[in-house]
C-alpha cells in the first residue's frame, strides 16, 4: 500500500478534484467543523487536505477559537507525508496501523475517504480507542458494500447480495479494498466503548463516478436530491462520529 501511495501522491489532489468527490468531502468538511475540537489526529491525512481546513490556511486565532489546541497527521506514504510538508503543513508523522503515540492523547480522531478500507480495521479501531480520550470523537468516512457499479437502487432494496471487496486499477495500478458493512462495522466500535453518535451515507440513487471530471447532469443532481429521502444504509458512501464513553 505504501508504494502505491507514494507513486499516487503527484497526481492525488488533481484527481481528488472532481465532482463526485468534493460532494464527499463537503459533507466531511461539515463533520469536522461541528466535531473536531481540541487535540486532533489526521489518520491518514495524505497531502493534508483536512488538516488545511485549520493550518495554515485560517489563523492561529481562528484555530484556538474553534478549540483546535494540536493538529497531527499520520501516513503510511512519505511522498504524501513530504507534499503535505512542502504545503507548509506541520506535525506530521509517518506510521502504519501501530500509531506510536500516547493512551487518552488526543481529543478527536478523523480518517476520511476511504483510508479505513485499506486498513485491519479491527486493529485500527483498537488503536483509535486507546489513543483518544473519554469523551472523544472519530470522524470517520468509508466506501460501503453498496459500492458497486453493478448494483442499483432497485437490486440494493432487493437485498442482492453485496460485496466485501471492490478491486479497482488506479493509474496503471491494481488496488483493493475492504467494502463496510454498516452493523459489523458498529458493532466492532462498540466493543471497544465507541458508541455511534451520526450516521448519514451519499450516492444512494446516483452512482458515484470517481473518475469522471464532467459536472453531474441536470437529471443527476436531481437524483442526488431525491435520494436524501432514501433509506441511509444503501448509500455507495457512509458517514460516522463515534464518542468514547
């Protein structure tokens, strides 16, 4: 996974860039900014695209009015940690899923768009369990089962049967991921005192097309507009905080 990073980290903001993913991450900005406060974890923070949302962008002031005290990413890629750097970005660590850092050391956890996928997750909900306080939050985002170019609305409600891993060719690459399952993936965080506080998902009736730059068609906002009333759980893409108790 390292490799593929670290050869992807020229090009991942330009493809970062395209519509179906700025819909992902205007809902993840929204997360962060009514969750995110105090010492804050980016795991698997990239080139620092979250991180920016607070430093250096905004000001010292505006981050300590937020609450924002620390802010540190941590990827497994050192091209992406080294782009993050050349942003002017701070605090960043490269690691894997053994986070080397404190129990109860940080206020919230953020590990966005997809990141969680390529993980053990249960080994990775265990170490974002030890490392973030009482009280703490996760911002968590993950492609799900029902991320699948094969499957619509209409077979999703059918209950056909979804699968558990996507395998996909980025740039000339081969990769694969996990897909989550919304109650296996609760149930892994509440065993370790994560109790689900939001849940929302995106793509439910429009497909996502995440390669593709052009502008969703008239027909497909619409059907982005219409799905908002849509069963959450058939979503192409989920959305959770967790609280430790």
């Amino acid at each position: 996974m390292r490799a593929i990073y670290n050869k992807l980290a020229d090009t991942y903001d330009f493809r970062s860039n395209n519509p179906t993913t700025l819909l992902v991450r205007k809902k993840e900005n929204k997360l962060i900014e009514k969750f995110a406060e105090g010492r804050v974890l980016d795991f698997g923070c990239g080139t620092g695209y979250h991180l920016s949302l607070f430093f250096p962008k905004k000001s010292l002031q505006a981050i300590q009015k937020k609450g924002i005290t620390d802010m540190i990413g941590l990827d497994i890629s050192e091209n992406m940690i080294a782009k993050a750097h050349k942003a002017g970005i701070k605090n960043l660590i490269q690691s894997t899923e053994a986070l080397p850092l404190k129990d109860g050391k940080f206020d919230t956890i953020i590990c966005l768009y997809s990141v969680f996928n390529l993980l053990d997750y249960k080994k990775a909900v265990e170490e974002f369990s030890r490392v973030l306080r009482p009280g703490g939050h996760i911002v968590l985002s993950v492609a799900s089962v029902w991320d699948n170019e094969d499957v619509n609305f209409l077979q999703k409600v059918k209950k056909v049967k979804k699968p558990e891993r996507k395998r996909f060719r980025l740039e000339k690459l081969f990769m694969e991921m996990k897909l989550v399952n919304p109650e296996i993936l609760i149930d892994t965080f509440s065993n370790k005192s994560l109790q689900l506080m939001h849940f929302d998902s995106i793509y439910r009736l429009q497909k996502p097309r995440w390669g593709n730059f052009q502008n969703f068609s008239l027909k497909q906002r619409l059907k982005l507009k219409v799905e908002k009333i849509l069963p959450k759980s058939y979503g192409c893409f989920y959305f959770f905080v967790f609280q430790k108790s």
